[in-house]
C-alpha cells in the first residue's frame, strides 16, 4: 500500500510539472480553457499539498482534509468547467466523446476526496493515509484516458 501512495504522489508532482509548461500558452488560449485549467491546476496544488506534507513529514498535517475538502470541490467544480465544447489545451477529444464516463470519473474522485477529508477530521490522518490509495489513483487513471501528455 505504501508503494502505491508514493506512486500516487509521483503521479500528482509529475502532473503539476507538465502543467507548469503549458502555462506559456495558456494566457493566449480561450478563457473557457483556461477557466479549466485554473480548476484543475488547484485539484493539482492540493493533491500535491498532501503529498509533500506526508512525504517529507511536514506538521501540516491537520491540513490534510482541508486539501482534500479541495480536491472534491474542485473535482466537482471540474464537470461544468468541461462543459463549454471548447477542444484547446491538454484534455483529449475524448473528454467530448464520452462526457458521461469523464463526468463519472470526476464525481467517483469528489467522493474518494470527501471520504478522505472525513476520515482525516474525524479519525486523524493514518485513518485517511490508506483512503488517499484509492484516491491518487484515480487522478493518473482520469489522466491516461483523457488528458494529453
């Protein structure tokens, strides 16, 4: 378990990286596009938030399920920010052909989020540690199918 939260953790520095070099282009491109970007760049920075703080043993820690809370919000604010049909940026044709499977996938990650902030506020954080191994995941299977490399 403990190899699959540090490949998580990977997953979710390694997407902010890509990201940071798609931000030249980014002031030029649509604003419903980067109104997107905006929404996941911030699912990107909590998740990244809760990987440093548990990778390096930061005392943040009591933060955890405020980034979580986040990752949920931004999770769902991420289904109507895909809605304008407006192809540019790094999301595949893909997230268009399927909608119903992308905006599942984005509901599944604001549930798994919300059920790590639960368990982080109400149990403490090695209670939500083993939920963040369902979460991640989830961030590099949404990204492998439907956003660009």
């Amino acid at each position: 378990m403990m190899r699959l939260r540090y490949l998580g953790v990977a997953t979710v520095l390694a997407v902010v990286g890509g990201m940071t070099a798609f931000a030249a282009d980014l002031e030029n491109a649509d604003p419903a596009v980067q109104y997107r970007v905006n929404v996941m760049r911030g699912i990107s920075a909590n998740a990244s938030a809760i990987g440093l703080t548990l990778r390096n043993n930061l005392p943040q820690t009591q933060n955890l399920g405020l980034h979580a809370e986040a990752i949920a919000l931004g999770a769902r604010t991420a289904v109507s920010a895909f809605q304008p049909n407006v192809p540019d940026g790094v999301a595949k044709p893909e997230v268009w052909e399927d909608q119903a499977d992308f905006q599942g996938r984005l509901l599944k990650l604001a549930a798994a989020a919300d059920d790590v902030a639960h368990a982080a506020r109400e149990q403490g954080i090695n209670a939500a540690k083993p939920k963040l191994d369902v979460m991640f995941p989830m961030c590099k299977s949404c990204h492998d199918v439907y956003r660009k490399k």
